[in-house]
C-alpha cells in the first residue's frame, strides 16, 4: 500500500499532458559488459562476483549487439504503430568509446587510452552492426543519444590497477570492469565521484565523449544519461556547452560532491536547470531479462499511473534485456514480452503516441 501511495506521489509534480505518450529509454549501447561466455566462466571460477540479485543479468547476458539482435529488435519494433502509424521507436542511450585494454596495459596502468566504440565492434568482429546504427536512426526506431563517453570510472579504475587491485586486473585480463567490487565505488558509474579532484577531467571527459559521439553519428546528441544516474551537477553545464538540451534525473538526485559528500536535489519532468536543459525523469520499467516477475504487466500498471496523471510514459528497458549473443533464449523471450507489451499498450489506449526522448523533450519545452 505505501509503495503504491509513494509511486501515485511520485507523479503528481511536473509537466503534464492529455496525449498518452510513450518514450523507452534503453542504455549501456555501445559498451563491452562481458567479453565472452569463457571469461564469464572463468571469473565465476575464480570467486569473482558478477553480480548479486537482478544485477546478476548484465554480466550473465550484456554484450556488443550483433546484427542479428539489432535486425530482431527493430522487426519487433516496425511490427506495431501508433495512432500516427508511427513504428514503436527506442532511444538508444549509448556510449562513444570503450577502454584501449592493450595500450593501458602497455603503459604499466600509468595512463588510460580508449578507443572508439566502432573500433571494439572491429576487435569482436561485430564491424557489420554498425550501418543498422545508421538504419535505426534514418527509420527513426533506434535514436542513439549520450550516455558517456565509456561507462566506466575512469579514476577508480586506474588508482585500483594501478594499487595492484587482484580483482580489477583479472577482470582486466578478460577484457571487462563491470564487476561487484567488494568496496570502493563501482567502476559502471562513470560520473560518481570517489575524490573532489577528479572533477576536472570528468568535465575533459564529457566534453570529448559529446565531440566523439557527433563524429560517429554525423549529428550532435541532444539528450544525455549518466551511466548508473551518479552526476556532479557541474557536468551539466560542460554538457549543455556540447550541445545537451535534455537531462535524464532520477527524481530524487543524491549528487556526489567526493570524499563520501552527496546534496539531495528533487526533480521532475519538466523542470529546467540554470542551463535551460530540461529533465526528463523515468516513471515505468520493462527489465524482463532475468526477471521473474510479470514485466509487461508490471509495466502496463506503471503506464496506466502516469496516463492517470497526465503524464508521458518513460520506460527504462536496457540493452540487455535484447541481447542474445551470450543466450540467445534471453533475447528471443525478451523480444516476445516487449511484442506483447507494445501490442497491449495500443489495445488499451489506442491514442498512444510512441517518441524518443527528445521528441518529448521538443514538446514539453514548445509548451512550457
């Protein structure tokens, strides 16, 4: 009962709307996760933990996407159109780069070198993925957006390879950092900030990640995540100067300030910054990959409250829930619950309008 008066709260501030509009947010496109089933194997043999409860999915099933999970996805999306005729449609929350594994280990872990996201594609022989980046885009089913320029701590995971971290180089050594580390920040949340000085070379990192992402996709990201939520609120600023005009929050923000120091900020849909970015906050969850709940029926229950409240429906639905390359068994019946979940979100309010993010971030700030 308390959780449902708390969800029924959450949804009362902010931007509101009659036009039952539905955004999923899809993150970590781009990124490595785990490397292979082998070095998933071998870190589970070796007492690694990858992962605890429902983050146990990421690395059993997150990888690069090959053609085949982007060509499956998007049949799945083109089968089911709006009130517009317009395909469901998925903002690709992805990540410009990944880290150079060869060159860092050359340096002796003294310095950090990455490599584009197009590169690791080559390195895991995925380089035909690619142009459906392109085709997602142009059909307007797959909308890449910001997500980092890695989704990784660059700092935490220096300092940790280079105190001689036993977890972190073996993990290292299979190509991977997604792990459970048994203290310290986690190296997915690529803005946390463990130490006050490593604000200036997140801010380098923003910067350069908005700069690589307009040099791979021909056009500049407009809306950006950060990895895992954690964000100095000083990169908002470097982001709005690149080009970002909308800002996923969660709706309470705990800012990491370093040295353990957070300040709690409230949010909600709709409100602009001092930078004129608006923020675009998340109410619904499709996370069917290693779930075993009702996904689709949890999320058509999330959807029905925000309608109720006049607001848009923003679905967090990561990439692994579509990935097949490590099992295929968790794409395919991923893709059927998100078949069956499009389909009865059209059933039940067949005025329901499928946007990007941006495309709802264009029309709240048209009326606001």
């Amino acid at each position: 009962m308390l959780a449902k008066l708390v969800k029924n709260l959450s949804n009362l501030p902010g931007w509101r709307s009659n036009r039952k509009i539905v955004v999923i947010e899809s993150d970590d496109w781009g990124s490595i996760r785990m490397s292979s089933s082998k070095s998933y194997q071998d870190l589970v043999s070796a007492g690694v933990t990858l992962g605890k409860g429902a983050g146990a999915r990421y690395n059993q099933y997150d990888t690069l996407a090959s053609r085949e999970d982007l060509s499956f996805l998007f049949e799945t999306l083109k089968n089911v159109k709006d009130k517009n005729n317009n395909a469901a449609k998925i903002t690709a929350v992805s990540l410009s780069a990944n880290p150079d594994f060869d060159k860092i280990k050359e340096s002796g872990f003294e310095n950090y070198y990455y490599e584009p996201f197009t590169k690791t594609l080559e390195k895991y022989n995925r380089e035909n993925t690619f142009p459906l980046w392109s085709e997602g885009y142009n059909s307007n089913i797959f909308v890449p957006e910001f997500h980092g320029r890695e989704h990784l701590n660059i700092q935490a995971w220096l300092r940790a390879l280079q105190a001689g971290d036993k977890e972190a180089l073996l993990a290292f050594e299979h190509g991977i950092w997604g792990y459970n580390r048994k203290s310290g920040i986690g190296f997915q949340a690529a803005f946390d900030l463990e130490y006050a000085k490593d604000l200036e070379e997140q801010k380098e990192i923003v910067k350069d990640g908005l700069r690589l992402f307009e040099e791979l996709h021909g056009r500049k990201a407009k809306f950006f995540v950060p990895p895992n939520g954690p964000l100095n609120n000083q990169l908002e600023k470097v982001a709005a100067d690149g080009g970002i005009v909308y800002m996923s929050s969660p709706k309470i923000q705990n800012e990491p300030l370093g040295e353990g120091n957070t300040k709690k900020h409230f949010r909600h849909v709709g409100k602009q910054n001092k930078h004129k970015q608006t923020y675009i906050t998340r109410n619904a969850f499709f996370e069917p990959s290693g779930s075993s709940r009702n996904e689709v029926n949890r999320c058509l229950a999330e959807i029905e409250l925000a309608f109720k409240w006049k607001k848009p429906a923003v679905i967090s639905s990561h990439r692994v829930n579509y990935i097949g390359s490590l099992d295929s068994a968790n794409r395919d019946n991923n893709l059927k619950q998100l078949k069956e979940l499009l389909t009865t979100i059209m059933k039940r309010w067949p005025d329901a309008e499928f946007m990007t993010s941006s495309e709802l971030g264009d029309i709240i700030t048209k009326h606001n």
